[in-house]
C-alpha cells in the first residue's frame, strides 16, 4: 500500500485482508489530485449508485473486527459522508473538518447527546483526562519527532496562531472543536503514523475515537435518507 494511497483505496486494501479475498471489495474510491493548484477530484466506483450506499457500507463494517479496523472503516464512512452530503464544496478534508466544526446544528445536536447520553459523556471525559495528562501529538509527518498539529483550538478556515491555550487536549464536554479534532488526529497517525495495537495508550486512543465518532454517525444515519437504505 502506497503511502498516498487515498481513504477509498486504504478501505479496499483492509477490507480485502480482512475478508481474505482481494477482488472482494472493490467500491472504493479513487481520488485525482492536481501538483499545482491542489484541486481533487474524486472517482467513485461504477457499482456505486451514489455515496449513500458506500456510507452505510462502511458503517457497517465499522461494526465487526478490532478497534482499530472499526475506526478506520467508521472514519471513511464519516468523512464520504461530510464531505459529499454535507459540506458538497469541501474540496479537502481539512476544508471539509473546519466547516463541521464551524456548524452550529450538528454542534448542538451532538453536544445534546453527550448530554443525555452517559456512557458517551463517560467516554469523552476518559478522553479529556488522559489528553489532559499527555497531549495528543501528530506522529504523520515525522515519527521521530511527533508535534503538536497547529489545527488544535482553530475553528475558523485558517489557523488561529494567536489562540495560546494549550493544543492536543480536549477541554471539556462542550468542546465540539477539538473533538472533531481529535477524530481527525487519530485519523492522521493511524493511517499515516504509528498506532500499535500492542500499545495500551493507541489501544485506548483509537477505541474511544471509534466510540465516540460511531455515536456522530449513528446521529446522523437516523436523521437522514440514509435511514431508507
């Protein structure tokens, strides 16, 4: 698997070890990139009528397995689903992670939930204490010398460079920002970095990004279309 390989091919290549028949998934996505001005284009499959049905698909398969291969199917069905339903003009994920946290309705609507929904605040406030304790550095680009990715506490398009709270943590219940942060960073370092299942911290990681992101998507299956599939 290429180190650029796009989120459509990493589920195919998964989903084929885990199946054990490598021509049984084929409803991935191919994504075009332009060198120049960064414009994306994205393929999908011909057996696909549309994103819905790849969406739920991935959900479900979000449901078997590990944690580890339940957050990487949950994560492609999650991000297929703003970036083409919701925020259709994102032309990146980080576009596309910026205008989630910028959306007061699905804000509420989750922070709602967490709310009246114990073991997912349970969840989160595990989260919040053990990022409280140890930060959550981005181990993509550089293994040896993980950093703090300057995303954490900026909502709006661009970084917010004057904002000097302390970046890697979640603050609190409310804080609906860094939790899709958060989503997004662990995304970042298991695919690209060097989450071990071995390790009880990744272990720990990556199933409460699993859980509390199966919650978001759960919320968001029940109050769309996608309910009909």
């Amino acid at each position: 698997m290429d180190d650029d390989a796009t989120d459509g091919q990493m589920a195919d290549y998964l989903a084929a070890e885990l199946s054990g028949d490598n021509g049984a998934w084929n409803i991935g996505i191919v994504g075009y990139q332009c060198p120049d001005c960064n414009k994306t284009i994205e393929v999908i499959s011909d057996e696909l009528k549309d994103y819905r049905s790849l969406v739920i698909r991935w959900h479900q398969k979000a449901e078997e397995g590990d944690y580890f291969s339940r957050f990487v199917f949950e994560y492609l069905a999650f991000i297929a689903h703003i970036r083409n339903n919701i925020f259709i003009g994102a032309t990146t994920d980080r576009r596309a992670i910026q205008l989630l946290k910028q959306n007061a309705k699905l804000e509420n609507i989750y922070l709602q939930a967490i709310k009246s929904n114990e073991p997912l605040g349970e969840l989160w406030q595990s989260v919040i204490e053990e990022l409280a304790h140890d930060p959550l550095y981005n181990t993509s680009k550089d293994l040896d010398f993980p950093e703090l990715d300057v995303w954490w506490n900026s909502i709006g398009n661009n970084v917010d460079k004057e904002n000097m709270t302390q970046k890697g943590i979640v603050s609190s219940l409310s804080d609906w920002g860094n939790m899709v942060e958060f989503w997004y960073s662990v995304r970042n370092n298991l695919f690209h970095g060097t989450k071990d299942p071995k390790i009880k911290r990744d272990c720990f990681l990556v199933e409460h990004a699993y859980r509390t992101l199966a919650a978001f998507m759960h919320n968001e299956i029940l109050a769309t279309s996608y309910k009909q599939y």
